[in-house]
C-alpha cells in the first residue's frame, strides 16, 4: 500500500476477531501478556509497570486485536490457540507411533523387552510376598528393623552393655543369626 491508504485499515478484517475495549485488559489478559513479552518484549511490564504504561500497552493491543493486525493467531484467543497446539502434537505424536519400522535394532529391542520383563517378574515376586505376610509378621520385621537401628545407634555411642543387650534380644526373634556381627 502506498499514497493515501498506506495507513488504512481493511474495512473487511475490522472486528474479524471481535471488538475489545479496556474494560476487557482482564477478560484478554492471557493474550495481552503473551504478546507484550513476545511482540513488544516488555514482559515485567504487568508484573511491575506503572498502570499509565500497561494502559497505553492494552491501547496499541487493542487497537491491533480490533483491525485483526495481530501478528499470530495466539493472541486473539490463546486457549483456543493453546488447545490447537496441544491437538496437532497428539496427532504428530500418534502419527510417529504408528511409522512402518525403518530402522532394525533387534539386540537393543530384545534387551529392553528381557529388563521389562526381569522388572514384571521383580514386581510380582514382590507383590507375592507381600500377599503371603500377615500383619504380625509384617509388625515383627518392624520390631526388628527398630531394634538393629537402636543396636546401631548404641554402637556408635560406644554403649556395649546396651548392644550386647538388643543382640541377645534379636538373637531370641530371629530365627537364623543376627544380621549385625559387632565384636
């Protein structure tokens, strides 16, 4: 455009996006602060500007949201845009997933199946054992667990009476010898 209309507006785009006023800073305040720290690079401005200088920011804003002059789509409804954003990676995403295989590494594919399964296998042995205990049995290995904590504590206290003490006491409730040799 050049002459007379180098400053026009396209009468047809005006208001493509709806029209805004400054009573809508906070219903458009998502789309305000993207394009001040992306458009103006003036980010803190929200956060710490004067409110003349936000003002005059949401003016030039508003004016450009109104004759649909924004530089992206964003800034007109950012959920919309953001939701979109979301939608076409899912699909980017799902579109990857779903690639004929190119690319054949048999060894690396076997090894990651082989640890997948020694984990499932881990899991429920684990959950196996946790199914047979009962609870005194699951309280007695508590009581123990205690009882090697205080041995230990007693140890590095240098208080040998009270070690040998809880020794004898986890001799009688283990059945084979205690795990703690401390002599």
């Amino acid at each position: 455009k050049s002459g007379a209309n180098a400053g026009a507006v396209n009468q047809d785009e005006y208001g493509k996006y709806g029209i805004i006023q400054i009573a809508d800073k906070f219903r458009k305040a998502r789309e305000f602060q993207a394009w001040l720290s992306e458009v103006k690079n003036a980010p803190g401005v929200l956060d710490g500007g004067a409110q003349w200088e936000v003002t005059e920011y949401f003016k030039e804003f508003m004016e450009d949201y109104n004759t649909a002059t924004l530089p992206h789509p964003k800034y007109y409804n950012y959920d919309s845009w953001e939701q979109d954003e979301y939608n076409r990676k899912k699909r980017k995403e799902s579109r990857k997933r779903h690639r004929t295989r190119t690319e054949f590494n048999d060894e690396e594919e076997l090894e990651a199946q082989r640890a997948r399964q020694r984990l499932a296998r881990q899991n429920e042995l684990f959950q196996n054992t946790l199914d047979t205990m009962d609870k005194d049995k699951i309280e007695e290995m508590r009581h123990q667990k205690l009882l090697q904590s205080e041995m230990q504590a007693a140890y590095k206290r240098g208080d040998m009476e009270k070690v040998r003490e809880l020794e004898k006491r986890l001799d009688a409730t283990e059945d084979g010898p205690p795990r703690l040799q401390l002599r």
